[in-house]
C-alpha cells in the first residue's frame, strides 16, 4: 500500500534521513521507534509533504507522492495526525471536526466521531483550546478520521500526556486497529508502541538499524536496553 524506497531528507549541508525504505501494508499497524534527533519526524514530514525529500520514493498504491503538495497527498489519502495536535484553539470542537470532514455530510458526518469519543460530544460548542491535552489529541484523530484518510501517520501521540490519557490513546488506535486502520506511528514509548504494531523499526541518526515484528523487538536485548528501561 505504502512504499517508501531510499528515503533521503537533507537541511542544508546535514542530512536527517540516510535512504530508508520501509512499507505499510493494508489493514498494518507499523512503529518507528527511536530517540529524539533520530529522523522520525522529518520521516513523517517528507511523506505528508511538509518538506521535500532530497531523494528516494514515496508511492500510494503504486503512485508517486513526492513533489506532491499537502493537500494533495491528504486527497490521495495519507493524512497525519501531528506532534503537538495542531487544533485551533479558538474554534469549536465541532468546527474544527467540520474542517477535517472538508464539509462532507455536515454536521451529521460527525456522528462517528462522537461515538467513538463521547467526550466531544459533551465539549462540542467550547473553544478547542479549553481541552486537556488528551482530549485536543482525540479531536486530532477524529479530524483525521474525518479526512477519510487510508493510512493514518500518527507523530507522537502519547507525548505530554498523562499515563492515563496514554493508556485511553493507545486503546482507541488498538481499537482502530482491529477495525482494519493502516497505521505508520511515530513514538517514543516505545513500549506501548511495540505492543500495538504488527512491524517495527528502530531509527537512529536517520537510518533504520533494526526491523521485526512488535513482538520480536519487545523481546530483542538491544531494544530492552536502550528503549525499554531494561
């Protein structure tokens, strides 16, 4: 489904990604794990076109999306969800679900999202911005949901959140998982990131240096050490 193939990101003279190539196969759930300054989001930011890569391949079901602009890879049907959420903080949580739905079916097109995360619904007429940081990060995957994207590239999701909002987080992508969502997640937890993915790859100084299942990389000494407090 998603074919990434000798991925390079350059700023300036340094560059953050050394030809990785990774894919995401329909109905996959696949982690890039790593530290900070490993290349995990300029990764992400090169497939939703925020940055052009400086070489490589970035193919949807075998089309090409580098060179394409944002909107049109959301349109081709790679949304993310990013670090940090982006929300608009002074629009209602309704107006910016309307925003991520593009005004297909109207407020009705938000019935989804409201089953799936009550809370906004209670919250639907109050300013984004008065949200906790685990419910603006809801609002962010139902955005998403809205765009009716076919992978969802999720950055960060777990970050500055409470250990219990984690915990509500990664039940709803486990819960999207099991539904069938295509997944490419960026995290830092790694623990909870190796758990929910079928695929992982450990990034580090911009290249992938160790690819398994979720299971095998929860269990390799390597990771335990270096990623999971062991």
């Amino acid at each position: 489904m998603l074919e990434v193939e000798g991925l390079r990101v350059t700023y300036g003279a340094v560059e953050a990604v050394h030809g990785i190539s990774f894919s995401v196969a329909k109905g996959e759930v696949v982690a890039l794990i790593g530290a900070n300054g490993a290349g995990k989001t300029s990764t992400l930011a090169a497939l939703s076109g925020l940055i052009r890569p400086s070489g490589g391949s970035i193919r949807l079901d075998g089309r090409e999306l580098v060179g394409a602009p944002p909107h049109r890879i959301v349109a081709a049907g790679v949304v993310q969800v990013p670090e940090g959420r982006e929300i608009l903080a002074r629009m209602s949580v309704e107006e910016n679900l309307l925003l991520g739905s593009r005004g297909r079916g109207g407020v009705a097109a938000l019935e989804p999202v409201w089953e799936r995360f009550p809370i906004l619904r209670d919250r639907h007429a109050l300013p984004a911005g008065t949200l906790s940081g685990g419910e603006q990060q809801m609002l962010a995957i139902g955005r998403a949901l809205l765009a009716r994207g076919r992978v969802l590239l999720l950055d960060e999701p777990s970050l500055g959140l409470a250990p219990k909002m984690v915990a509500t987080i990664f039940d709803v992508l486990a819960d999207l998982r099991r539904q069938g969502t295509t997944m490419l997640i960026v995290e830092q937890n790694a623990l909870r990131a190796l758990r929910l993915a079928d695929r992982a790859h450990v990034m580090d100084l911009g290249r992938l240096t160790l690819s398994g299942s979720g299971e095998a990389l929860l269990r390799d000494q390597g990771v335990v050490r270096a990623y999971l407090g062991g």
